[in-house]
C-alpha cells in the first residue's frame, strides 16, 4: 500500500531540480502539457532517484566480452545508461524523441501528474 511514497517522493524534487536548472523546459512544457510523459522520461533518464540496482546472475551468461558466473553480484547503474552518449545524445530535452530506457508508468504517471498541474499553475 505504501510502497513507492519514498522514491515518488524523492523522483519529484529531483524533477524540479532539473527545471530550475533548465527553465526553458519549464516554460516549454508550461506551453505544451502533453510533454509531460516525456518530461517524466527525460528526467528519470538524467536524474533518476535510484542511481543503481543491484541483482545476482541466477547463471552464467555473457554480455560483450565479459562473462559472468552464477552468483556474480552485478551492480546496474540507470543514472550512466540513461547519460550513454553511445546511445543518447547529451542534454535535457523534454521534446526530444529518445529511445525509451525506463517506463516505470506506475510510478511515472503519478509523477506526470503532478508535473502537468505544476506546470499550468
């Protein structure tokens, strides 16, 4: 039942964090609210609240060139996949058409909310 007030909590003051620093956005999705799924996106993407998570390999695989035991600890960072310059140009732009790195919508659309009435106000 309560599970997701801490990080919700947290995703939102980093998502105005990231349009104090960037007021041009906050004026842009002020004119354009259906931006608010991408702002969501787009903030989860270069600030998210958990920076990593951690998982054990239930086998052993290979990702690249690195192998990987079962048991390996394995430590996921979201916060430098979602800033991948091989995969993401650099910068924070609601508008931008990104390839989709999170979707949490549970969470997100509690977040878009909020982000929307904020932003009409």
């Amino acid at each position: 039942m309560f599970g997701g007030i801490d990080t919700t909590r947290n995703q939102l003051g980093l998502a105005m964090s990231m349009f104090v620093e960037h007021p041009d956005q906050w004026r842009l999705l002020a004119d354009r609210p259906e931006l608010a799924r991408n702002a969501v996106e787009e903030v989860m993407r270069v600030r998210p609240t958990t920076t990593w998570v951690t998982r054990e390999a239930m086998e052993d695989f290979t990702y690249g060139d690195l192998e990987f035991k079962r048991g390996t600890t394995i430590h996921l960072f979201s916060r430098s996949a979602g800033t991948d310059p091989r995969h993401f140009t650099p910068g924070f732009d609601i508008a931008a058409q990104r390839k989709l790195h999170l979707r949490v919508w549970q969470a997100a659309c509690i977040i878009a909310s909020v982000i929307s009435l904020l932003a009409a106000t």
